[in-house]
C-alpha cells in the first residue's frame, strides 16, 4: 500500500524556514488565481467562480486518492465543517470583492488580517507571540493605513464584501491551526468537497454561460488547489508570529500584477506603506527560531 505524496511525514516540530517557504508559494499561486477572477468575476457570479474552482479541485484530487488507496477519517469533523462554512463564505466575498476593487488596495486591506490573526491565536490557541513580533504587526498595520489611506475610501459593496473576507478568513486559519492533527488529505478533501457542495445550489440559480472563458475557469481551480497545499504546509511548519507578518510580502506580488496585468499604477503612499510593510515581515521573521533546513 503506497503513502500519499501529501501526507504528513511525522515531524511535530515547527520550522519557520519551511512554513515560509509554502507560504509564499501559496501567496504567489493565489495572486494568479485572483488575477484571473479579477478578469472574469464582473461578467459571472461569484458564486459560480467558486463552484467551478471547487469542482476542478476535486479533479485534481482524484488521482492522488486513488494513488494513496488509504481509509481517509477526519478526526475533527466538526471543525470540518465549520472551517467549509467559514471558507465557502471566504472565497465567495473574497472573489466579489478583487472584482470591484483595485488588486493593490484588495491585497492592502486584507494585510488587517495577519495583526487580527496573531491576536486570535494568542487568545484562542495560547500560542506565544514574542513582544518584537506584536511590534512588527503593528508596524505593519501602519502601512497598511498609509498604502490605503482609508480617508479617501468610499463605501462601496466591494469593500464592504472585503471587510466581511476579512473577518472569515481569519476565523477560517484559527480554525485550521487548531487541525494540525488532520491528514493534509482529509484536509483538502473536506475543504474541496464542501465547497462544491455548499456552493452548487447558489451557483446553478444565478449560472451564467461561460462562453469561451472555460480554460480561465478551470485555471482558477488549479492555481487555487495548489496553493491550499502550499497554505496546509505553511501552517503545519510554521508559527503564527512567524507566517502573519510574513503575509504582508504579498502586496509587492499583487502591485506588480495590477501594474503590468490590468494597468494599476502604484501610488507614492502605496510605496511608503509596502515599504513598512516589508520591514515589519523582516523584522518578526528575525524574531523566529534559527530555520532547520
């Protein structure tokens, strides 16, 4: 009987150095994903992007089940499925949202997510966050309130949706470090089929024909399948103080995308605040445990 090529290789310890590693694999697959959602999301219901996505997931799934031929068991199943409920609500506001807003500012805003996460952990899952590590989150929320400058924001559904990706998303990770047990597998399995299946009645009511834009489509699935591996191993290798600053680097990968892809021209106060927000990553990174390659 064969392992699966994702699951877990028995190490408990944490290593930031790797957990960093698939962390920005992650970020940089689910830029692409967005990109495309981006592209598509004006003409098509949210809703159905995510159905779609949660459907090719599945596809791609298949072969690494049948190649793993192992009794798939969920040991938590009811944060099973309050981690589908709270990521089929993400995925959906979060896709409505980078539709109607500028990639930069989507990416800007979602970085409230790292400090509201380091908090939840510490409250929620005792995890021990350094005092360098705080500072950097809030360092880095500084820029963020520098590169958005939420002065001159107007109320609009986009940002609206996004406030509410933000506060999901969030519940979502916490719920997922508290999963660490769980086979990656199950993990994805869970997550992936619950989506379709939460998904599918909102998405066949509002379903629109996709005309040509079918391989865009599926894209989204791939890019966004793998990049939850990449997320499922960031989060079993590295700390919270660790991973949430790290998160901010992600606006220098979705300024450039905006900038070459749709015409998006950083300003002067987006510079100031990435630049901020590059910092604080380094800094807390530096805080973290020597990497154990």
């Amino acid at each position: 009987m064969s392992a699966s090529p994702i699951e877990p290789d028995g190490a408990s310890q944490r290593n930031n150095f790797r957990g960093g590693a698939w962390l920005l694999a992650d970020m940089s697959l689910n830029i692409w994903a967005l990109a495309i959602v981006k592209t598509m999301g004006v003409d098509l219901p949210s809703v159905q992007l995510v159905f779609v996505r949660a459907l090719t997931g599945l596809v791609l799934l298949a072969p690494i089940l049948w190649q793993s031929r192992v009794p798939l068991k969920a040991q938590q199943p009811g944060l099973h499925s309050l981690r589908i409920v709270l990521s089929t609500l993400t995925l959906t506001t979060s896709f409505y949202a980078v539709s109607h807003l500028p990639m930069a500012l989507f990416t800007a805003i979602n970085f409230t997510r790292p400090l509201l996460l380091m908090g939840m952990a510490a409250v929620l899952l005792h995890e021990s966050i350094r005092p360098r590590q705080w500072l950097a989150g809030g360092v880095g929320l500084l820029g963020v309130l520098v590169a958005v400058q939420p002065g001159q924001l107007a109320a609009n559904a986009g940002l609206l949706a996004l406030v509410a990706t933000v506060i999901t998303g969030t519940g979502a990770v916490i719920v997922t470090r508290q999963m660490r047990a769980e086979a990656p597998l199950v993990m994805m399995l869970s997550y992936t089929g619950g989506l379709a299946l939460l998904s599918a009645g909102p998405a066949i009511w509002y379903w629109q024909p996709v005309g040509d834009n079918l391989l865009p489509l599926l894209l989204i699935g791939v890019f966004a399948q793998s990049a939850q591996f990449c997320f499922l191993r960031a989060q079993f290798w590295g700390d919270t103080g660790v991973l949430a600053p790290l998160g901010y680097s992600s606006l220098v990968l979705s300024a450039g995308v905006g900038y070459f892809v749709f015409g998006e021209t950083p300003t002067v106060a987006l510079a100031m605040g990435a630049t901020l927000i590059i910092a604080a990553a380094l800094f807390a990174s530096r805080g973290g445990k020597a990497p154990k390659i």
